[in-house]
C-alpha cells in the first residue's frame, strides 16, 4: 500500500491529470482480475481508489463530475478541468451540484397552490 501512495503523491507533484491516473488504475486492475480469476472480497472499485490514494466517496464524486461533464459539457467541462487542475474532487463535485441545483430551480415550472 506504501508503494501506491507514493506512486499517486509522485504523479500529483508531476501534474499527472486525476483523469489520466484513473484510466491507467482502472485498465490495469482490470486486466489483472481478468488474467487471475482472482475472488477478491474487496470491490473493484474500493481497488480503484486504494490505488489513487482516494476514498470510495471521493472515487464517486470525480465519476460523477466527469460524467456531468460528458453529457453537458458547456456548464461542467470548466470543473473537470479544475479538478485536474487542483486535486480537490469535493470542490468540484460541491460546484456541479450547485449549479445543478440552480439549473433546477430556474427551470421549475411556477407552482400555483390547487383551489
């Protein structure tokens, strides 16, 4: 565990981008369990964030920013950037849903009482 934590402070201090790091994580622990077979107890996705030295909320939180990001580019795409950018996923993931949420409230029809 020693070794994935300095290889994940090693490739923040290079300015390797969060994004490109989960791609390389994801693609190789799954060739591993493909090649093994392995009936590991832990989650592919408790594997994904031990190896980028992240939480599995946090792991969560950057799928959603990014996915955001894909499907509405023009109002998220700035985060996904600032994300790599900074590091800080909860930042990030705190402006997606209150932008969201403000998308929400000024596209709510007006809601007249029922008489």
């Amino acid at each position: 565990m020693v070794g994935r934590r300095h290889a994940t402070q090693e490739a923040r201090r290079r300015g390797v981008a969060l994004s490109s790091r989960v791609e390389a994580v994801v693609a190789s622990i799954l060739a591993y369990r493909k090649s093994k077979s392995i009936g590991s107890k832990k989650k592919t996705r408790q594997l994904i964030a031990e190896a980028l030295g992240y939480s599995e909320k946090s792991l969560r939180q950057a799928e959603e920013v990014v996915i955001a990001a894909e499907r509405f580019p023009e109002r998220y795409a700035h985060l996904v950037s600032e994300m790599d950018r900074t590091g800080n996923i909860n930042a990030a993931f705190l402006q997606m849903t209150a932008l969201a949420a403000t998308q929400r409230i000024f596209r709510a029809p007006d809601a007249k009482p029922k008489t």
